[in-house]
C-alpha cells in the first residue's frame, strides 16, 4: 500500500513540474510575442503616418505584400527548401564529423591538443574568404554551398567534442579504471553520454553558422536559395523582399532549434526532467 501511495506522489510531483515549465515556456512565448507584435504595429504606424521613410527602411504592409507575391509565383517557397536544404545537410555533415573526430581523439590524449589548435585556426578564418574558393573548387550549384556550411560547423563541433571528452566526471572515469574496464567501454558508457548535453549545445549554435554559410555561398554565385533572392533585392533597392528574406531565415533557424530542443528532451532524459 506505501509503494502505490508513494508511485502515485511521485506522479503527482512529476505532473506538478510538467505544468510548471509549460507555464513557464507559455509565459515566455507570450511575452516574446506581443513584444514582436508592438513594435511591428508601432513600425507600420510610423511608416503610414511619415514619421519614418517607408523606402529606406520598408514597412510590414509592403512585406506581407511581397511575402504574397512570393507564394503566388512559388518563388518564396522554392528559395526557402533550397536554402533549408543546403543548411540541414551542411548542419549534419560538418556537426557529425566534428562531433566523431573530437570524441574518438579521447583515445589520443596527445592529439587532442594539436587538433583542437587546428581547429581553432580553422574556425578563425572568415567564412566569407573562403567563399570564392569552394565555388571555384565544388561550383556554383547547391554542393559548394553545402561545402560551406560544413566548414561553417565542423570546427566548432570538433573543439566542444573534445572539450566535453576532456571535463568528462573524474570521479566516474576513475571507478571505471578501478574496475578495468576496457577503453571502449568507457567511451560509450561514459564518455559519449556525458558529452551529449555539450553536443546538442553545440548543434544549436552550429544551426546559425550553417545557415551563415549557406547564406554567404548563395550571395557569391547562385541562381537559387534565399541568399540570392535577398541579394538581388537587394541590389533593386527591394528593402520589402530583404526584410522577408531575413525573416524566413529567422524562423528557419527557430525550427531547426527548436527540433534539436525537442531531440535532446528526448534523448537526454535525465534534463528534461529537471
């Protein structure tokens, strides 16, 4: 009779928390919201009343106007799978490898080092430069641009892989040793488990340099993708069609975020929890 009254407690206290970080998130959403719905009423009114140029800085009327147009002529949707596209598939490829290179240099304390200095280098360097080279090299089509948002991702996984290798619990990884378990044991039972909070930390910060470099490889040489229709707008003085191209990619990066978000909930059972 305890054990069902204390089953049902703590199924109580579980619900209890559940509730309470809905009510948390609904509560942060809310507010994100109508502050995003102010200040584009308060944008609208100023354009509409003068107090601001309309031509220099657009007005949320002409881009739901362009927005229109643009799944009218299927434009708008079109240009988003391709930019959506080249990023998952960058995002996965850069993040994995970087993410499996970091983790395995456990085995090699000695090269973690160097290649975590590689990496650094790697990441210092402008993605923007390398821009004219991957086109050279992969073309102009969506593949360079896939190059790129790789590039974009692949060191930042690498150096957080192996710093969530390195700040793995000592005080597990010596009970381990004591009961000499073998390396590869300690790497999946210990090892990768405990770098998951760090990997999915690192997959939502690698969804913006993904997107940066799909971005940057469609402004350089492209026919397609949201990077060129914002750069050819651009170019016409279409500050409507930049802004919606910029807002596209904003709710492009909230979902994927929020996918990675909803993963690690599940696959980090422990967190989602707390």
């Amino acid at each position: 009779m305890s054990d069902v009254a204390l089953s049902s407690s703590s199924g109580i206290r579980r619900r209890r928390r559940a509730t309470r970080r809905t009510a948390a998130r609904l509560g942060t959403g809310g507010a994100v919201a109508a502050i995003v719905i102010a200040l584009v009423a308060l944008w609208q009114v100023a354009v509409a009343y003068g107090w601001i140029n309309g031509k220099l800085l657009g007005s949320p009327a002409g881009i739901w106007q362009a927005a229109v147009q643009g799944l009218d002529g299927g434009t708008l949707l079109s240009d988003t799978f391709v930019t959506l596209y080249e990023t998952v598939l960058g995002l996965v490829a850069g993040s994995t490898l970087g993410i499996g290179l970091g983790l395995l240099l456990w085995f090699v304390p000695r090269m973690s080092g160097v290649a975590e200095g590689l990496s650094m280098i790697l990441n210092s360097i402008p993605k923007i430069a390398l821009g004219p080279l991957i086109v050279i090299w992969f073309g102009s089509d969506a593949t360079s641009k896939i190059w790129l948002a790789g590039i974009s991702t692949f060191a930042v996984a690498m150096i957080s892989s192996c710093a969530a290798a390195r700040e793995v619990d000592q005080d597990l990884l010596n009970l381990f040793r004591s009961f000499r378990a073998p390396p590869a044991m300690i790497f999946t039972k210990l090892i990768v488990p405990g770098a998951l909070p760090w990997i999915f930390s690192t997959l939502r910060v690698n969804i913006g340099f993904a997107l940066i470099g799909a971005v940057v490889g469609e402004y350089i040489a492209s026919q397609a993708g949201l990077g060129h229709e914002v750069f050819v707008a651009g170019s016409l003085f279409d500050l409507n069609t930049v802004w919606l191209g910029i807002i596209v990619l904003t709710l492009m990066a909230t979902v994927l975020g929020g996918i990675v978000q909803f993963t690690e909930s599940k696959v980090i059972s422990w967190k989602a929890q707390r």
